[in-house]
C-alpha cells in the first residue's frame, strides 16, 4: 500500500482537514475521529478553519473505562481540541458506551473514518490477537499501549485498564479510511501493517483489505 509523506507534523494536519472539509459539505455527513497525540494537528487546523458542523455527526473510536468528566477521558479531550470550539451539537457527538449493541446500532454509513496507529499495530484500541469481525466491546489494554499512554497521566498506575473500542469489523464498514501516523518511532510498524501479512497479531493489517484506505506518515 502506498504511504504518502509529508513534510512536517503541520502538513499531515493540512492534507487530513482537507478531506474532513470535503466530506462536511455532504449532506449530514458522518464522522468516526481518534484522540491521541497524531490528530492534535488536525483538530487545530480544523478549528482555525472555520466550518459548519451543523449537520455533522461523529462517533470516538474509542474511550477509557473511566469517568467521562475526568481530565484525560478521550470525552474531555476532544471537547477541548474540537467539540467545545466548533459549532457541532452536543448531541451529535457520541463515544463508545455500554451497553455496546446500542452503540453498534448508531454507527451506520460512515463517510470517513480517521485512525491513528499504536506501536504495536493497534487501530482504535483493537490490541493484537483481536479478531477481523470484532465489534464494539471493553476490551483489556495491553501493557505496551498502558506504558505507552502514561505519558498523558501522572502516573502509569493511573492510566485504566480497560477501554471500549470499536471493532476491526465496525472499523472496516467506513466508505472512506484515512489512517495518520507521526514520528519515526511509527514507521517501522506502519510498513510491516501495510505491505506485510495480513494478520490479527497486527489489526492495522486488515486495512489491507479496504478499498478506499489513504495512509499518510511525517517523520
Ligand atoms: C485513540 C486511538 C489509538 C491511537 C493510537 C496512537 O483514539 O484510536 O489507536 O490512535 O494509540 O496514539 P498516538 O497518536 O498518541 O500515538
């Protein structure tokens, strides 16, 4: 699979804020967002850019088993990166919740899922060994990607061990993926998920699989 690369960690925001532009100018467009380090610039450019979210709807790929008010839940961070500072309404965003059918049952025709990718090939928090067909669930953290988020808690005794996720097969229903990935330390991962073997022991594989996937990469 091709991976485009980008000149900078700016760029990577530019280039994604220019297809989430596209797809807000169609009618009620749907959204899946990540959280993370690698959307930050995406959500700034967004923000900066000024558009209608009126109509739009979106759903997390993911949130900690942990209260949604708590400072680092994913709830409170896209609040602060995007929600509180666009015009999108409060009902039209939506995190994973329990019971999970009821979430399932709320995401239908996806326009664009955006991902990031976890060191360990993780997409949303679909660790190794998750199945293709996996849908919404709580899921266990593993301990790379538990070791790997603590640098956004005071400590790793703080960060849950538990998160509900969407499914590799939920994932895989989206018209349209982009997955971005930031920082040398992702590269080595990113080619093994994209031109390696399809496998579970790395979920990022399966996008293999999708036929409209764009992957972009800056160092
Ligand atoms: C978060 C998510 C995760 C992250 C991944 C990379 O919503 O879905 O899969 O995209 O862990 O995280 P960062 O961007 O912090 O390197």
């Amino acid at each position: 699979m091709k991976i485009n690369i980008l000149k900078n960690y700016w760029e990577l925001g530019e280039v994604v804020s220019d297809i989430v532009e596209h797809t807000l100018t169609l009618p009620e467009p749907k959204l899946v967002l990540p959280t993370g380090s690698t959307p930050i610039s995406l959500y700034k450019e967004l923000v900066n850019r000024d558009l209608d979210w009126s109509t739009t709807t979106t759903f997390n790929l993911d949130e900690y088993v942990i209260n949604l008010n708590h400072p680092h839940s994913y709830n409170s961070f896209m609040k602060k990166q995007l929600f509180d500072r666009v015009n999108i309404y409060p009902d039209n965003y939506h995190f994973p919740f329990r019971p999970t059918e009821a979430f399932e049952d709320k995401i239908k025709e996806i326009d664009l899922c955006i991902l990031g990718i976890g060191s360990n090939g993780h997409i949303a928090f679909n660790e190794p060994g998750s199945s293709f067909e996996s849908r919404t669930r709580v899921v266990d953290l593993s301990e790379q990607t538990i070791e790997d988020n603590s640098r956004f808690f005071d400590s790793i005794d703080e960060v849950p061990k538990q998160a509900i996720t969407m499914g590799l097969g939920t994932i895989m229903e989206s018209k349209k993926i982009v997955l971005m990935a930031n920082g040398e330390h992702k590269l080595n991962i990113l080619n093994v998920a994209m031109n390696g073997e399809v496998t579970e022991d790395i979920p990022a594989s399966i996008l293999q699989n999708h036929k409209n996937v764009k992957i972009y990469y800056c160092e």
